[in-house]
C-alpha cells in the first residue's frame, strides 16, 4: 500500500480527531492510515475497488490501481447525516431526496 501525500495531509487536517480516538499507543498519522485504510479494503476479499466507505469510523477512502500496487489518493470525511450509499445529505426536517437535490441545484446556479 502506498499513501500519496495528498491523502496524508488531508487526514492530518480533517481526521485528527478520529486519529486521536482510535490510534495505538505511540501511532502516529501515517501507520495510522494505512492501517485503518488496509483494514478497510480487506473486507473486499482483494476486488479492486476505487472508493471505499468506513462507517464506524466515518471515512471514505478513494483508491487508485497501478499494476500490482494499491494507492490511497486521498480521504474525506462522511457527515453525519449523510447516507451509506449516495453522496447526499438527507435532511434532518425529513424532506425526500427530490427536495434535496433540487435545493442543491439551486444554491449551485446562485454561486456560479
């Protein structure tokens, strides 16, 4: 498993809490990722999957393949309001996903 420096500085910024509650004893960030993100792509038995998601720990993991090596391009947090299978956020007033997406496509066309 190779780490790109993207995904350790990112987990440097955006997962230090979640590092702090779950490393080992004298484990730093980097043994810290590629053991969560190793332990995270053996429950797919060697697929080659691109985007994994940790939800004990709320991580998405995006792997990229080169020959027989494996690399963590980067990993972002999940909200806690977001769902396991799509990338959007329900709503915590109990609107559907319709209503979601088109606020979305709102805010997209008044930020443009």
């Amino acid at each position: 498993m190779i780490l790109s420096n993207h995904a350790v500085d990112r987990a440097s910024l955006r997962l230090w809490r979640i590092w702090r509650k779950t490393k080992l004893k004298e484990e730093g960030i980097y043994s810290w990722l590629e053991r969560v993100s190793l332990t995270t792509l053996q429950r797919y038995d060697g697929k080659k999957v691109q985007e994994v998601r940790n939800m004990e720990l709320k991580i998405r993991f995006i792997f990229g393949y080169c020959e027989d090596n494996v690399t963590l391009i980067t990993v972002y947090r999940i909200a806690k309001n977001q769902d396991y299978y799509s990338d959007t956020i329900r709503p915590k007033n109990g609107k559907n996903r319709a209503y979601v997406l088109r606020k979305r496509k709102e805010w997209e066309t008044n930020n443009q």
